[in-house]
C-alpha cells in the first residue's frame, strides 16, 4: 500500500507540473497512468477504466477550486458565459458518466485512445481555430456546454482542451477563454463524480477503499501532490520553451494513444 501511495504522489506531482506547463487540466495525464496502475493492482478489467475516469474526476473538483480563484481575483473569467455554459454541462456530465458505465472496458479505453490521440495532434500541430464571427447566444452556450459535459465526463477530464478552443472560435480572448474554461471544470467534475459515485455504489467488482467508481488512495495522493506542483508548473512555463514541451507531451500522449487503441483492437 505503502508503494501504491507513493505511486500516486509522483502522479499526482506530474499532472499539477503539466496542467500549471500547458494551462491544461491533468486527466489526460491521471486517466491514462490510473489504468496502467490499476491494471499492475489487479483490478478487473470490467471497472479499472471506469475507476480512472471517476478518480481522475473527483481530483479535479479539488484542483480546480483554486484555479477559479486566481483567476477570478484578475476578473478573467465571463460569468455571463459561465451560467449558460453551466447549465449544459451539469446536464451532459450526467449524460457522460451514464453513456461510459455502459461501456465495456475495452471500449472505454479504445474511445479514450482516439481522444488522446487528436489532442497529441492538435498539440504537435498547434492547431487552433480561426475566430467566428459572432458572439454565442445563451441557446448556444447552453447546447455547447451539454457536448462539453458530455465528452468530458466520459474522459475524465475538467473540459479545458475542448471549452478553451470553442471559446475561442467564438470571439472571446485566450485570458478570458482560459479562465472561464477553468470555471466550467468544476461543475463537470462534481456532477461527473458525484454520479460515479452513485453509480458505481455496490459493484462487487470494486476493490477496498473505493467510493463508487471513485478509488479514495489514487484520489487523496493525486490531490496532494498536484495541489503543491502546479504553481512550480507555472512558473516553468514563463522559463521553458513552450513550443518544444508542447511537442514532448504531444508524443508522450501520441504514445498513450496507440497503447490503447492498439491494445484494444487487437
């Protein structure tokens, strides 16, 4: 157990490092090391998956309190954006996490793979889309926030690689998209955990220590390391080359990416 808590600390430390580098959340980091290391535990198959997700999830309720408060505290984020955006993502996370238990294991992770794997991309690339010309209606933002909550919920991640882009695209400036991206994350990561939780209640397949599909040692270690590894994250993004780490990671995730998908078709 000893070794496992440890395990999870350095994770932890390494997606605080990565979301404080790239202004990007860790489940795309979390959710891809939780499975290896669960699979080293032993878990069954038919929850491992869906125990990263959740886990991963729960983190970044914590996490991203804090995020929300500095970046409110330089009056970043669009709150008149948030609202609209909330109410779809509140409704699409639960829409997530139901759409994820209903998938098997493999699939899971083979739907993650293809994720991870255009995020490397656009990383690598630096792809960005061109600015719209229109600032988004309420109806919008609230139909956006739905795929949001959705897609992030099924993932395990606080919505940024997907929330920030779409920002963008609709006329609102990188600071602003940034932090209120930030925003958003916590209501994709409560309602996505607090379903897990409830639906993963009882599964016989669930080791000790779980609540839900969410794993309480993975939880508590990830928490603890990040919370104290972001700010050293971003003070090395204003000291490192930007451009060559974004590509580093790209291929660590381009890594990941055919690790899953390959190992699931095959």
């Amino acid at each position: 157990m000893l070794t496992t808590l440890a395990l999870y600390l350095l994770l932890g430390a390494l997606a605080g490092v990565v979301a404080g580098l790239f202004g990007i959340g860790g489940g795309l980091l979390i959710v891809p090391v939780l499975v290896f290391t669960f699979e080293l535990q032993g878990i069954p198959a038919a929850v491992l998956t869906h125990m990263a997700v959740a886990t991963s999830l729960a983190t970044i309720v914590i996490t991203s309190i804090s995020s929300i408060r500095t970046h409110h505290q330089h009056g970043a984020v669009r709150w008149e954006l948030f609202r609209p955006l909330g109410v779809g993502i509140l409704l699409g996370a639960v829409l997530g996490v139901n759409t994820a238990v209903q998938l098997p294991g493999p699939v899971l992770q083979l739907s993650i793979g293809i994720f991870v794997l255009v995020v490397a991309v656009q990383m690598a690339l630096n792809l960005k889309p061109s600015a719209g010309d229109s600032l988004p209606s309420k109806l919008e933002l609230g139909a956006a926030g739905g795929g949001i909550g959705w897609a992030s919920a099924i993932f395990g991640i606080g919505g940024g690689t997907l929330t920030v882009p779409y920002l963008s695209w609709r006329r609102i400036s990188m600071p602003q998209a940034v932090a209120t991206s930030a925003a958003c994350g916590l209501p994709i990561a409560l309602m996505g955990a607090a379903t897990n939780v409830g639906l993963g209640w009882g599964d016989p397949d669930l080791p000790e220590w779980s609540l839900g599909y969410v794993y309480l040692p993975a939880f508590m270690g990830i928490v603890v390391a990040s919370s104290l590894t972001a700010p050293v994250g971003a003070r090395l993004a204003h000291r490192l080359p930007q451009a060559r780490l974004k590509r580093v990671f790209a291929l660590f995730l381009l890594v990941v990416s055919l690790r899953f998908i390959l190992g699931n078709l095959w």
